[in-house]
C-alpha cells in the first residue's frame, strides 16, 4: 500500500469512537454527555405534553428531571476534556434548563 492510502486508513481509525478525538478512554465523560442529553430531551418531552393536557405531577417530574439534567451537565462541562463530549453536553444543557423552567411555569398554573 502507499503511504498515502496507509493515512487515510490510519485516519479513519480514530473515528471509531464518538465522543474521543484524543485517542484516550472517556468513558466517564461520554457517559455524562449522553446522560445530560437523553435528561434534556425527555424534559422537552415533558413540557410538550401540556399539549397532550398530561397531569400537573408529569410537569413536577420534569421540573426534577430538567434541574437534575442542568446541574449534571454543568458538572459534566466543568470535567470534560474533549470538544465532542461538550457538542453533546450543550443541547442537553440547554434543553433541561430551558424546558425545566417551562415545566415549572405549566405545574404552577
């Protein structure tokens, strides 16, 4: 083989991984990540389901869901040492404490 062709598959090997760009295990961090996003995404879940006219304790359950995904991922963003792991972290983020906040307003009114 070329050395051209040898790099290409050299190259492709490091993206075996989804979340490590540095060729370390992060398996703490990457399970963080996904964590804080499947939180995020089931906050948002939670808070369209007032369309659904869902009780008033599903709206209390994203409230804890979405304050739990936003200080997790805060913790996560403070320790993770990769970009990847914090393109995960940021959605999650974003949507437990944004949609947390909507779920709070729908349970208190």
């Amino acid at each position: 083989m070329s050395e051209v062709q040898n790099t290409a598959m050299a190259g492709d090997s490091q993206f075996s991984h989804a979340l490590q760009d540095d060729g370390a295990d992060h398996a703490r961090g990457d399970m963080l990540a996904y964590l804080c996003l499947v939180l995020g995404v089931v906050t948002l879940a939670l808070a369209l389901g007032e369309k659904w006219d869902i009780a008033t304790a599903a709206h209390w359950i994203g409230v804890i869901t979405g304050l739990a995904g936003f200080v997790l991922s805060m913790y996560a963003q403070m320790t993770s040492v990769t970009t990847r792991e914090r393109w995960i972290l940021m959605p999650g983020w974003v949507l437990a404490g944004t949609f947390g906040a909507v779920n709070f307003y729908f349970a208190v009114t």
